[in-house]
C-alpha cells in the first residue's frame, strides 16, 4: 500500500481548489456542515484536505472526490463536449464553519 505524505507544497496547495460549487444540490449539503469545491483533476483527497485547512482554517473530517462525466452539447450542426472537471465533497467537524458569503 503507498504512503500517504503528511507534508506538501505549501505553494501548490491555494491552485488546487479552483472555485467552490453553489447548485442545488451543494446548498442541500451546507447543512451537514459539507461544502463543494471543484479542484485540479490532478488532485488527490490529502491534498484537498491539506488545502482546505490551510486556506479557511477549519478542522476537515472527511473528503469525497470524483471525476464528472463529459456532456456532449449541440451548437447548431456541431456537436462537441463540455469540458470534464473533478469535485471534492469536504466534510467539516462540527465546531467549524467556512463563510462563502460574508456580509449575507
């Protein structure tokens, strides 16, 4: 089985997450206290977590990850697909929260 590094990159950790996720099914969530971010494809659950707690200084429990399927779209006569993208499910401890909206 392959080691898990407990250190990383410290300059690599703020590219990985990329945007965080608000659809329905990510404000759903929010109140089990799990938010959704989309992050590198190259991204591993240790890396996520690793960056989660650095950038919003929260205790992170659990990580979910999985690649999106690519969806074929029409434009006309020219069919083509959307782009592929990975999201992460990050579950946080109880006594942590992340503000996506400050000020709301």
């Amino acid at each position: 089985m392959a080691r898990i590094p407990k250190t990383f990159d410290e300059r690599r950790l703020p590219d990985i997450l990329i945007r965080p996720l608000l659809n329905e099914k990510a404000m759903r969530l929010l109140e089990q206290n799990k938010y959704t971010f989309e992050v590198l494809p190259t991204a591993t659950k240790p890396e996520v977590r690793a960056a989660v707690e650095l950038m919003f200084d929260v205790k992170v429990v659990k990580v979910n990850t999985h690649h999106l399927p690519a969806v074929s779209r029409r434009v006309g006569r020219f069919v083509g697909m959307r782009s592929r993208y990975k999201r992460a499910i990050v579950t946080l401890a109880p006594d942590s929260k992340i503000e996506l909206f400050p000020g709301v």
